[in-house]
C-alpha cells in the first residue's frame, strides 16, 4: 500500500479538517431532538407535573376533575397536555455554544408562562445529567460515522 492509501492515513486526513462547531450542531438529529425534548414534555410535565425546579406545578381542582369527565383526577398535579398544542408548539434553537429550550405559552387568554413563570420549560438537574450523556454519544455518532465510514 503506498504512502498516503492506507485506512489510517485517510481517517487523520478527515479528523483534521473536521470541525468541531459542525459536530456539535450535527449532535442534534431530529432523533435527539425529540429525546431532548420529551425529557421535559413527558418526563417532567405529563408524568410528574414537575418544573425545573422540580417542584410541582399545581394540583388539579375537583371542578377540574368533573370538568373532564374524571380525565384529570383532583390532587393530581397539572401535566400542561389537554389537546397538545403547548406540546407541539415546543422546539429547541441550537446556536454554536449552546442550545435554547422555547414553546409557545399562549393559550385561549391565558400565557402558561406569565401564571406559572419560565421553569415550567427548564430541565431539571437530573434530567441535565441525561441531556449530557444523550449529547457525548450523538456527538460521538458523529465523529465515528465521520472518521470511519468511506
């Protein structure tokens, strides 16, 4: 094999015009996007009903309760998922240092975040921890599919 043709020699070329900005946004694949994503819609809101803080949100009333045919029981803490618009409405900005959790909070006349403040879309510390271990591998997806794939 001659100077230069070997498998190795073509995986150092690609490793340094690689760029690190450009792994980072490319972490963020649609898949790791949702995961990120559903740590709050699913995690935090709908199964606990928690805020970044990890507290809860608020309990659901009895009026609620009957309201919704028992759907939501009373003492239950809101879970912000009736038909799925704040859900749907959330996304994620990814700039080169960092990313940007957003949602539209406007609902009937009521803005989610003006009555219950920003935290209800922050992560929690524990799901930060997750947030970072989903990140390292989709980083490390990348660099791998890139230094090893022809």
């Amino acid at each position: 094999m001659a100077i230069g043709q070997s498998r190795l020699h073509t995986m150092l070329k690609k490793g340094r015009i690689m760029s690190e900005a450009v792994a980072w946004f490319e972490s963020f694949t649609p898949k790791t996007k949702r995961e990120l994503l559903d740590l709050i819609r699913e995690d935090q809101l709908r199964s606990k009903g928690i805020d970044g803080n990890g507290d809860i949100i608020g309990l659901y009333s009895f009026a609620t309760e009957l309201i919704t045919n028992g759907e939501k029981e009373e003492g239950t803490p809101y879970t912000f998922y009736d038909e799925g618009d704040f859900f749907r409405s959330m996304f994620i900005k990814v700039f080169s240092t960092r990313f940007e959790f957003h949602a539209d909070g406007e609902k009937e006349e009521d803005n989610l975040f003006d009555k219950y403040g920003n935290e209800i879309i922050r992560y929690t510390d524990e799901n930060l921890d997750k947030i970072k271990a989903i990140l390292r591998q989709s980083y490390i997806n990348y660099v791998r599919r890139i230094l090893f794939e022809s």
